[in-house]
C-alpha cells in the first residue's frame, strides 16, 4: 500500500523539531545526516496531508485538486538569483488548485513551520490582465463583494492586507478612487489566511481544519473565479 493511503495522524514532534534544527544548521551535511527524519516525519506525512484534504474537499465538493507528487513543494532552495544561499527552506508546504499545476489562480496553500503554520487561500499575484478583470470585478459587483467580506468577518476571517499594495488606484480606475472599493482596487493580491496552532498540526484534525477553512472562504473564491472564467 502506498504510504499516502495510510491515514494523516498529525506532524510528530520530531518533525518539527528537525524543522527548527534545520534553521539552525542549514548546510547539506547536517541535512543529509537527517535526511531519513526529514523523509519519514515530514515527507511522508505532507503526502498523507495532501491526499486525505483533497478527497475531503471533493467530497464537499470544492473544485480544488491535490496530489503528492504534484502539489508539493521542495524543500530544496532556488539560490541562483538569491543572496541568500542557503540550500533548505525551514517549512514544508503544499498548495491546492484547480488544475494541478501548483499554482493556478484561486488556490488553498498550506504552510508547516514552527515558526508558525498557517493556511491561505486566494488569488496570490495574478497576471496583470487576470488583476484587471478582479478589479472590474469587485467594481461592477461591489454589493456582492462587500456581502462576501461580512460573511467571511463573522467567521472570523479577513482579507489580508496587502503589503505591496499600490499607493494609488490603478490607471482606469481612478473615477473610484474616493470610493468604498478604493481600498481593495489598490491590491495585487487576494489572500485569506488562518493561523495554524501546534497542537492543530500535531493532530489527525488538520485535514478538516484546512477543508473547514477553505469551506467557509469558497465565496470569495467563487467570486474570483467567475471573473477570471468569463
């Protein structure tokens, strides 16, 4: 049986302790004399975690795909056009979309670190003609925008801020820039994030923590969607 069939029973201690050693001592030696922790407390794991969120999420019938193979990111570090050269990343992570392309626009992504977990979803730097049509969006349908952002704040989420958003409204925008949309239209994301606590991540319940988010921001993904897809 393959390894990600078998239950997700939550990320151990271990995991996340080797997460934090590997922040410690980022070198390819150290790595490689931890490599089988890495493989059976982390790897194996974020494979389960994918497997058993994605069937949860087809079952509540959210269009968002997952597999092992391709919807996990390395932990191996792009350092060519980096200053930094360091070879790891100190999380795991995985993303969820609608075409299994690791990307995508309109996606749940999940982030395992001990320096702090969470999950996102959203529609993270789209292409600009993608941002144009969000922002047309958000203009034409604001009423159902706003709706949307009510229902999202009485669950307890909020559209994050985005810290490279523009000063001033975008060029075609600029009759609404005194308007209640103004502050939205400034954005070059769209992103929800929720905190995941250690003891979440530890546990069997992550996969219906990550559905049960995604489940209550799917609004504003449809939203997203249906300007993007017409």
């Amino acid at each position: 049986m393959d390894s990600a069939d078998t239950p997700f029973t939550g990320f151990s201690s271990a995991a996340l302790e080797f997460l934090r050693g590997l922040a410690e001592h980022n070198d390819r030696e150290w790595f490689r004399s931890h490599k089988t922790v890495y493989e059976t407390e982390l790897q194996i794991p974020l494979s389960r975690l994918v497997v058993q969120t994605a069937e949860r999420l087809k079952r509540n019938r959210v269009p968002l795909l997952a597999d092992p193979k391709r919807s996990v990111f390395r932990i191996y570090r792009d350092t060519r056009f980096s200053p930094d050269k360091s070879p790891y990343k100190t999380h795991v992570s995985a993303v969820f979309d609608r075409n299994l392309t690791r990307g995508g626009d309109g996606i749940l992504y999940v982030h395992i670190d001990p320096a702090g977990s969470f999950a996102a979803l959203g529609f993270y730097q789209p292409a600009p003609p993608k941002l144009t049509r969000l922002r047309e969006a958000i203009v034409d349908k604001r009423h159902r925008f706003f709706k949307i952002l009510d229902q999202l704040k009485s669950r307890g989420l909020v559209l994050s801020p985005d810290e490279e958003a523009l000063k001033r409204v975008p060029r075609g925008f600029e009759e609404f820039a005194e308007a209640d949309v103004a502050l939205f239209l400034k954005h070059r994301s769209f992103v929800i994030r929720t905190a995941l606590p250690e003891d979440t991540v530890k546990s069997a319940t992550l996969p219906n923590a990550l559905v049960d988010f995604t489940s209550a921001g799917f609004p504003f993904l449809k939203f997203g969607w249906e300007a993007l897809d017409r």
